[in-house]
C-alpha cells in the first residue's frame, strides 16, 4: 500500500468529500492537495522542539483551577479514561516512565505546530521565538509536555485537564524554570466549561487551539472537535491542531500489539483501537463544525532510540491544521482570480494552480523548505 500523503485538498466542500474520496481513493482517504513533497523532516530542531529538558515546565504555579474537585466534567469526557490517566500522573516526567514515547514524538508534533502557524498567521517560524504573543490553549494538558515546548517558542499558553493529579504534576515541573512558567497558567476545567465562559464573555479566545493525542479518549469526538472550534478567536488563520491515531491494522500493530503487549512501554489498555480516528473522519467531524482540514502529515519513529519525524505515512500517528472553511475557501477564490489574469489561464485553471502554489508553501514550511519548495523565512534555525 502506498503511503498517505502530507497534504490534503483544502477546498472540496464537506459535504461532498466523503462520496469524492471513496470514488477515488481505494483507501478512502482525502485527495490529496499537492504530490510535492519532501518525504521526511529534517533532523534540526529548534530549542522549543525538544520535551526532554526537564528544567521547564508548561504551567504556572499561580494558574487557577476551575473545579474544587479532583476531576471537572463535560461532555467530552470520558471518566474511564480520565482517571486512567490521573493514576499515572507521577509519571509524566520520568525519561523512563509510560510517556517516554510522548516525550519522543514531542519535537516532530511541535515542528508541525511551529511552522503550521507561522504560514498560517504570517509569521517568521525561523525567529528564535516565533509564536511569541499568540495565545495557545492546550486541550488535554497532561503534565505539560507540549505547553512546555510552546511556551519556550513564546507563546502565551494556557493547558486545561479535566484531572487535577496531571494539573499539579505539570505546576510542579513549570518552578524549575520561572521564565517558561511564567508564559504558562494551567486550569482544571473541561472544554465545555472553558467554551462556555468565553462564549459569556468571561474567558479568552485563541489564536491556536490544541489537542494533541486526546481525540482518541474522548467520549464524543465529533463534538468535542466542534467546541474545540468555537474556542479559536476571530483573527484569520487562527488554526485548531489535532494529532490522533488513525484506526488501522497498522495502527492496532504499533500502539497497541507492540507499544502495551509486546514492549510494555505503555500500561495495557491505555489505547482502545475502535476510538481511534481515521483522517477521513476527522474531516467530516472538522466539516459540520465549520472548519476543514488545512494539511497534515504523518508521524514515526526513526529507529530504536524513538527519534520521530514527520512524513508521508498517516496510517498509524497523525497531526492535522484545521482552519476555519469560509476562510480557506475566501483565501482560494482570491488565489484563483490573481492567476485568472495571467496568459492562458481560465478561472478553473487559475484556482487550481493557486491551490498547487499554496500546497508548495505549506509544504516548504512543514518540511523545513527542502525539495526545492523555498519559503523565505520558513526553514529552520
């Protein structure tokens, strides 16, 4: 079987994609936006790539909490899952421990995040803090993992859990380093809860919201992925980014066969494969809540040491850059009528080569501005 591509078209309406895919694709995956692509990452990693300095932390000491529970409620949440995860809360940062392979895929999911938003909301993904003043609101925290790495490239972030064990264990990591924490306020609170007071006016919107590896532990995925979206705030090309797993045998194979039975470095039962989300599905959940499926590429591990990258293959990690559909077809309209004009070019053949000139810009970014994609300011430090 061939590989997943990176890219996704951006500009097939949702309702209709399901039907297009499957007439076209054996697999039933998305077509794909561009075949230009650069097949693996590079190798350089900026500082706020690497989640393995336990000296910062993604939380502040003084975030608040939204419950005086020990565990918030909503929809989405799945109690099973959430107290699963509150038993291993100590362990979120032992080199070690059950998340060693979180702390591994850390810096691809990042590299995607970092030069993702930077395409999307114009800025410089080479600058030593490049999103330095976006608020970013990490969905399903953990231990700060990721809100750490964020926070180190400048970002103002906030990390919410529905588990207050996993809150405290993040706070206590965040005071070895005051100046990450600073950046960093975490809160005990479900998405419904957090959606709700910013739809009352009581709490912030943000330029980027994410949920990384959490999809795939909720209780109603295709509304949490609709909440997710209410939270972004009105500014164009604020983004919502979902990493998950996709629900294939390879899947089955490496997070649950070889990660919890045949490795043991996850805790048995920590992944259920009939949760997990497949790409076409995501769409459609992104679809009927107003958004779609900017691009997304594939994550794996390079070899024994769990070093990861991103690639072509999305059938087992993936992470996707969801935007907001009446802006991305706005963006495509007006790509089409810049090329209309030129010699040659009809209004279907302008919209398509402004599609295939946008799908080169993503991907330059993405990939470091390889394969001969270049994007000013894009590649890595």
């Amino acid at each position: 079987m061939q590989p997943q591509q990176l890219l996704f078209r951006a500009s097939a309406p949702a309702a209709d994609a399901s039907n297009a895919w499957r007439s076209s694709n054996p697999h039933h995956l998305p077509p794909l936006l561009s075949r230009s692509f650069v097949t693996s990452a590079a190798s350089s990693r900026s500082p706020g790539d690497s989640s393995a300095n336990t000296s910062s932390s993604g939380s502040s000491t003084s975030g608040t909490s939204g419950s005086s529970t020990s565990r918030a409620t909503g929809a989405s949440v799945d109690a099973k899952e959430a107290a699963k995860f509150a038993a291993l809360a100590a362990e979120w940062w032992r080199g070690d421990g059950p998340f060693a392979p979180l702390h591994a895929l850390n810096p691809a999911r990042v590299r995607f995040v970092r030069h993702s938003l930077a395409e999307a909301l114009g800025l410089d993904a080479g600058a030593p803090q490049p999103l330095a003043g976006l608020r970013v609101l990490d969905v399903g925290c953990g231990g700060g993992i990721l809100s750490e790495s964020l926070a180190r490239l400048g970002a103002d972030v906030t990390g919410i859990d529905v588990t207050r064990e996993n809150v405290e264990a993040a706070r206590l990591h965040a005071a070895a380093d005051p100046q990450v924490a600073a950046r960093v306020r975490y809160e005990v609170i479900s998405v419904e809860d957090l959606a709700a007071a910013a739809a009352a006016g009581t709490a912030a919107r943000y330029d980027a919201v994410l949920a990384s590896e959490v999809l795939e532990h909720v209780a109603r995925p295709h509304a949490f992925v609709a909440v997710l979206g209410s939270l972004l705030a009105p500014r164009p090309g604020a983004s919502v980014i979902i990493s998950t797993l996709n629900r294939t045998p390879a899947a089955w194979a490496v997070a649950i066969a070889g990660a919890e039975y045949v490795s043991g470095m996850v805790p048995v039962g920590t992944h259920a494969w009939k949760k997990f989300i497949t790409p076409e599905e995501l769409a459609l959940m992104a679809g009927a809540a107003g958004l779609q499926v900017w691009h997304a590429a594939g994550m794996a591990p390079l070899g024994p040491a769990l070093s990861w990258t991103l690639t072509a293959d999305l059938s087992v990690n993936y992470i996707a850059c969801l935007r907001r559909r009446a802006e991305l077809q706005q963006e495509q309209e007006s790509q089409g009528q810049e090329l209309q004009g030129l010699p040659g070019q009809g209004q279907e053949q302008g919209q398509e080569q402004g599609q295939e000139h946008r799908s080169q810009g993503i991907a330059a970014a993405v990939n470091g501005g390889g394969g001969g994609m270049e994007a000013p300011g894009m590649g890595l430090p």
